[in-house]
C-alpha cells in the first residue's frame, strides 16, 4: 500500500505543476480565469499565485503518505484526476 501511496503523491504534485503551467499558457492566450479564488490570487499575489495552489497538492501528497489507505488513496486520486481533466482543458484552451 505504501508503494502505491507514493505513486499516488507524486502524481498528484505532478498534476498540480501541470495545472499551473496550462493555467499560464491559457492566460497568456487571451483566456480568462474562471475560479474566483483563483483570479483573486493572480490579482493579488501576481506571479507568486502557484504558491499557495501548490500548497493544496502538496498537502494532499503528505495526507495520502500519512494515510495509506483505500479512501484517502481514492479521493486524492480522484482529485488528481479532476485537476488533470481541467490541466488538459488549459492545454487545449491555449492552443486556439
């Protein structure tokens, strides 16, 4: 189970520097960011936004490594697969 918590905690890091990076790339094509808390943080913190979305997916890697069961691994991996879907959505906003 540990072998596959940590699987599950480095992907999900991943996906989150995957989301920031598609997040960049939609902005910077003219795209407008649609999560309110999101926009506020990009108003607010300028550049340094990712900070505190990559504080999310680093606080679910160290709760799925804490906790390496079947509901926590599912639920983090769900949220990782959600955050994948927008990521790729970013990605294709970005190349129109």
């Amino acid at each position: 189970m540990e072998s596959l918590a940590s699987a599950i905690a480095a992907i999900v890091v991943a996906v989150g520097v995957f989301d920031c990076d598609s997040t960049n790339k939609s902005l910077a094509a003219g795209n407008v960011e649609r999560n309110p808390l999101m926009a506020y943080l990009q108003r607010t913190l300028g550049r340094y936004w990712v900070v505190p979305k990559m504080a999310v997916h680093f606080v679910a890697a160290v709760i799925v490594l804490a906790f390496p069961i079947i509901p926590v691994m599912g639920a983090v991996t769900a949220f990782a697969l959600i955050i994948g879907v927008i990521a790729y959505n970013n990605y294709l906003l970005a190349g129109r």
